[in-house]
C-alpha cells in the first residue's frame, strides 16, 4: 500500500543517527518539561523553537526534536500527579484524582508503570490513527478553496473557546488581541505599512515566535518569581518525593485496566483531532467516560487504577490526534500544535495537502521518529522513572536561572536583535497580566499565528467571489463547518462541559 | 470589576485600533478587501467583546501585594538592561548578571548564586558557542 512505502521512506529519515538522536534528547527534554509543575509541553516547545533555528536544523529534524519533546511531556505529566498530586502540566490534571490516592496506599511505582503502559498505548494508537487518518485528510483538503479554509480557521478558534476557558467572551477577545498583533506589520498584498507608527523595527511585524516565547516561557518566570515565597512554604521543595517501591503490578491488574486503556486512547484521539480542542479535553473526557462506565464499587477518586490509565491513554492520544488536523489542513488542535505550526511556517512551510505533496520527507520522516521516540519513552518512563522523580527535587532557584538564559540565547541567536528581546520582555509581563485577568493565552498565540493565514485566505477568497460575502456560506463544506461552529459554541453550554481550572489546584 | 477594567481599557484599545486602521495609507494597487478590511473585523470583535465585559463583568482577580508587583516589575527592569548591555558585555558577562539575579531572588544565598551563575553562564557559553556553532553576542574581548 501506498502508506507503507512512504513509511519506509520515513523510517530512513528518522533512523539518521542526527534524527534519532534529536528524538532521544526530546523525548528526555520532554519528560523533564512535561514532570516539572508549571512547565508543559507549550514553554518547553516555545523555547527550544528559536534554538532549533538558530542552530539551523532541516525541517524533519526540527520536527523530530520538538515533537519528541511534546510527546515527551504527555508521559512526563503524571510523574509529578502522582507522586505529589501537582499536575505536571495542565492534561496530567485528571491523573491526580485517581493517582496521588494510589501514591497514599503505597502503590506509587504501580501507578506510574500502568499510566507508562497507558501514555504507550495511547500515543502508539494515535500514531498509528495519524497515518491512516491524515492522508485521508489530506485528499479532502484538495478540495478546499480559500473560502473553506477561511471558515477552518474560525472553526478552530471556536471549537478552542468551547473547551479552554469558562468565560467564552474572554476567549473572543484573546483570539481578537492574537489576531491584532499579526496585523501589524507591512501587509503582504498591498505592501503599505500597517500599525508600525514609523518604527523601523515594527515593518516585519512582531515574530510570532517572540509571542509565543514572551507570553509561554517568560511570563512563567514572573509567575514563579511573584510566588517564590509561597512556593518554598507549600508545593515542590519542601514536599518529600514519596518512596518508589514496587514497580511491577501484578499481571492481574494489568488486565483490569486493558479496556479503560483502549476506551481511553479512543476517546482522547477523537478529542485531539477536533481544531483547537487538544489534549486537556482529551484527559477530561476519557476520566469522565470511564468513571461513568467502571464506578460500580464507587472506588474511582479513591485509587482505582482505571483512573489514572484511562486519562493517560486519553491525553497521549489526544496529543497525536492533535498532530492531524496539524500536518493534514495546517489549523492546530491545541496550543503545543500551534507552536509547531508557527515553526514550520517560518520555514517556510506551509502544512496541509501541499507538506505531504512537497515534503514528504517532513510528514512521513516525523511519524516514523514518533514511533521510534515512543519506544524511548516507554524506556524513560518505566525502568527509569525513578530518575526523573528525582527531577521534582529540583529547586526553582536553579531551574528558573537556565529556563530564562536559554530563552533569550535561542531568540537573540534568531534574530540578532535586542529589540526583540525588550519585546520579548513586554510580551512576558503582558502573558503575566493576563494570567491575572483570567485571559487565556493559547488563543492570543493562536491568532498571532494563524491571524495572517486567517486575512490571506479571506482576501483570497473575497477576491475569486468578486466581493461577494455570501460565498462564504456558499458550499457545503462551509455550511457543515458554519454548522460545527455554531454547534461547538453552543453545546456546551447545554451539557455544561467545563474543564475544572487548573489554576485553583496548582497555584 | 476586574472584567470591568480590562474591558474599558481594551475598548480604549479597540477604538484605538479602529483610528489606527481609518489612517493606512491605501495603496494604488488592491485587492477587493484591502488592507483595512481584516483589521476592521477584528476591531469589531475586540469592541463588542470589551463591551460585553463592561456590562456583565464575572471576574475578580486576585493581584498580589505590593512588594510582589515590585519584585516583577524590577525582574522586568532587569530584563531590559540585559537587552541593552548585552552588545556591549558580551554574552557571558551579562548573562552571569541575569542568573545570578535571577537565582538570588528565588532564594539561593548570594555567593552560591553567583557561582551558579557563573557556572550556566560560561556552560551554555561554550555548549552553544563552540558546540552547537550558534552565534552569541561577544564583547570587544570575544566572549
């Protein structure tokens, strides 16, 4: 079949010894990311993005690297759930209810060997979805016109507002600030200036990477900097990392939680390939559903071990999921896949039917390090996982000095530029505000990246339809998008799908 | 009232960017939207959103007390004068200043924080400078 030959292809890019080692360096980059509280997959993309630049690797190995590091903080999550019910990043939230009791009965090593099982099992079977399913994508996509992709976009913004925040009003205005902020600059149609008021500096636009960077990884700073105070007295330093005795559960145990694997890995690939949803959804309803179905002796919340497989299969699926509607349409299902998107439009590559037509190489030669980077972090995460438990030991005092330097070597080895950095600094304390404000900062990347797509398919589309807005409404595949917007805003409302806030429970 | 604010001061944005688009120079070729079309959308939804956050506010923030906002705000001064002593100090020097800032404010003792400094500094210095062949900002000494 004609998948499997390109997948040979891919293995012989990411079997290089370059690629390979890049997907070991993610894999471990990402563990430690993705396990560290306060630290998820997004700052840890964010921040290697400029480096992976600056450093001048191809496209398939940037991609290697930084999807090795997004896979890697999916498994790394529950690490610090479990151990010290501190969810590691926001999709390892669900894995606290079921993990920290297991942690109190002394099970801690069984918890954190069955979700390794279940992270495999879930991003193996995504994978796996991936190759099968955006191929498919793909040759729909063909179909596309810039009136389609134009309304593919507002679908992901509001499939995002359903999910991310509860205040939706606020996710409309932080798509509507992310959006802004890509106008800015001379636009490429007409090639007058727009928003720059004269600053020479300003005429390239703000790089999305410096967004991305300023509003992820430095306005973290600021929140551990506001908070190091309460930090030394409550949550990573001064808590014992529990005792890692027995890593092996008993084959029996491992059976009880094969169904809430399979269901959950379902689920949370669904939620993932839904634009804008990503993996947090994905943890959320793979928990919900299995307790809905497995609650019958009411041990769920109590150290039921279908608790903590069945959201960790949800989340790596829902991670890879992402990963489709990505690489096939190029609209991002989740922050993380935003950041990934934004790098490969700097290269120059734009992702959708064209990336599999053009670069093969980049698809198939990710998917293959995907596969290989899984086998990795099963290694990583079980027999290993006593290290990076170690990881939590480690102080902010030592952590925040290299998350900042690194930060600005990758942008300044960008760009060159200290203007950029100053930028790069305002962008920081504006992440920070809007922490403060309850404005949710994956749809202001997002519309800093997809806002210039956005206006060029609109343009594009505007000027085959002569002007004519009704166009828009015109095929069916818009009506069907309109129809999921429309219904992606609305019910939820109905079912009252809120995910809990992880700022009440982390900070 | 904290929904209160922040929409009166995004509509004060918003109207902002509305003035800012009304004065794009046009130019003498375009297409049918032009280069004002985009923006005017965006401000539509940026002003009603503001709008509705004025009248049905929600959200109380919780802002932290004033030595805290100090810290932050002297973290991002301190931000800033990396960026601009960075050309002239060099890489290392500038960035053994940042994280020993850095590590002393979140709780290390001054000296260790130093020497800590001192220690990532030149690390990531030569791991990215010779190693990985990345170019740094060097002072008139070459480091």
């Amino acid at each position: 079949m004609d998948v499997f030959s390109h997948l040979v292809d891919g293995f012989a890019v990411a079997l290089t010894f370059q690629n390979i080692g890049l997907a070991i360096i993610g894999c471990v980059l990402g563990t430690v990311f993705g396990a560290l509280p306060g630290l998820g997959p997004a700052n840890g993309v964010a921040i290697l993005i400029p480096l992976s630049f600056a450093l001048g690797l191809s496209p398939a190995s940037s991609m290697i690297l930084l999807c090795s590091v997004y896979y890697g903080a999916m498994y790394g999550g529950r690490i610090s759930s479990i151990l010290l019910n501190i969810p590691g990043d926001e999709p390892a939230l669900m894995t606290t209810i079921d993990g920290y009791p297991m942690t109190l009965k002394g099970r801690a090593g069984e918890a954190l060997t069955l979700t390794g099982i279940a992270s495999f099992y879930g991003a193996i079977f995504a994978t796996i979805g991936l190759v099968f399913l955006a191929p498919q994508l793909v040759d729909i996509a063909l179909l596309f016109r810039p009136h389609e992709y134009f309304v593919l976009f507002v679908m992901a913004f509001a499939t995002l507002g359903s999910a991310s925040s509860d205040n939706k009003v606020k996710t409309i205005l932080a798509s509507a600030i992310g959006i802004a902020i890509s106008t800015i600059g001379i636009d490429n149609q007409t090639g007058v200036p727009r928003f720059s008021f004269g600053e020479v500096h300003l005429y390239d636009g703000i790089d999305f990477l410096i967004v991305i960077v300023g509003l992820f990884a430095v306005s973290e700073i600021f929140i551990f900097i506001e908070n190091k105070d309460d930090q030394n007295k409550g949550s990573i330093v001064q808590k014992n990392t529990p005792q890692i005795t027995n890593i092996i559960p008993s084959g029996k145990v491992i059976l009880k939680t094969v169904p809430s694997m399979i269901r959950g890995g379902f689920l949370g690939f669904v939620a993932g390939i839904l634009p804008g949803a990503g993996a947090s959804l994905g943890s959320f309803i793979a928990y919900t559903f299995e307790k809905k179905i497995s609650n019958k002796n009411d041990t769920f919340g109590k150290g039921d071990e279908r608790g903590v497989t069945a959201p960790e299969a949800g989340n790596n699926a829902a991670a890879g999921g992402a990963l489709v509607p990505m690489l096939a349409l190029g609209v991002p299902g989740s922050g993380t896949t935003a950041v990934l998107l934004a790098m490969l439009l700097t290269m120059n590559i734009t992702p959708g039917p064209l990336l599999f037509e053009k670069n093969p190489d980049v698809v198939w030669g990710l998917i293959a390090s995907l596969f290989i980077g899984n086998f990795v972090l099963l290694i990583l995460n079980i027999p290993m996982v006593r290290i990076f438990a170690k990881v939590l030991l480690l102080p902010p005092k030592f952590l925040m000095p290299i998350i900042i330097a690194v930060s600005f070597v990758g942008v300044y080895g960008l760009t060159g530029s200290t203007f950029d950095l100053m930028m790069l600094t305002i962008l920081g304390l504006l992440g920070w505000i809007f922490r403060k404000l309850d404005i949710p900062l994956v749809p202001v990347v997002m519309g800093s990246v997809l806002g210039n797509l956005m206006e060029v398919n609109l343009r594009r589309a505007m000027t085959i339809s002569n002007g004519n807005w009704m166009d828009l409404f015109s095929s069916n595949v818009c009506i069907v998008l309109w129809l999921i917007i429309f219904f992606a805003f609305i019910l939820p409302m109905f079912f009252n799908l809120k995910l809990p806030s992880l700022k009440k429970n982390s900070r | 009232m904290t929904d209160r604010i922040l929409g009166i001061i995004t509509l004060l944005i918003s109207i902002f960017y509305i003035y800012a688009t009304s004065i794009i120079q046009l130019s003498f070729i375009s297409d049918v939207i032009g280069p004002k079309g985009f923006p005017y959308i965006i401000a539509f939804f940026l002003f009603s959103s503001s709008i509705w956050l004025i009248f049905f506010p929600k959200f109380q923030a919780i802002w932290p007390k004033g030595k805290k906002i100090i810290e932050v705000l002297v973290t991002a001064a301190i931000f800033f004068l990396y960026a601009s002593v960075l050309p002239h100090l060099g890489f290392v020097v500038s960035t053994i200043l940042l994280t020993t800032y850095i590590s002393w404010r979140m709780g290390a003792a001054i000296l260790i924080a130093f020497i800590y400094g001192v220690i990532i500094s030149i690390t990531i210095f030569v791991l990215f400078n010779y190693v990985l062949g990345l170019s740094l900002a060097k002072n008139y000494l070459g480091f």
